[in-house]
C-alpha cells in the first residue's frame, strides 16, 4: 500500500530539483532530476520551483512517483 505526502520545489540546481516533505526538511532536502518531475507531472521546468506536488511512496519507504497537486488529493 503506498503512502501519499504532500512535496515542494525549493529550488533547482543544474538537472537536479530540491524537494521537501513532511519526511524531509530545507536542511535536508530531496534531490531528484528535473526530467523526472517534467515528465510525471507535466509542469514545464520553468514552473517548478515553489510547485507543490503529491509524492507517492512504496511500501520500501522510495518515492514512486510524483503527480499534480488539484486540491482534491485528499493530503492538507
């Protein structure tokens, strides 16, 4: 069963975005490439830093993917 928490682009460095989570602080942020979060979410790198975005973990506790937030996701 996965688990489903709210995640925002602080900022992108080159081909890497800066995430946080509830899992993860500023201090420590999540670092995935850019391409990754264009093609599952669909917003154009130029639109990413401050996105809030829905990351969808496994079971294993790894990010499966990340998705648009529509405000209908259910998280707060």
């Amino acid at each position: 069963m996965s688990e489903r928490i709210r995640a925002r682009v602080l900022l992108l460095i080159g081909d890497e975005a800066e995430l946080t989570t509830e899992h993860r602080g500023a201090e420590d942020p999540e670092r995935v490439p850019v391409g990754r979060l264009v093609a599952e979410t669909g917003i154009p790198r130029a639109r990413l830093v401050g996105a809030d975005l829905v990351a969808v973990i496994d079971d294993a506790g790894e990010v499966e993917r990340f998705e648009r937030t529509d405000g209908t996701d259910g998280l707060r």
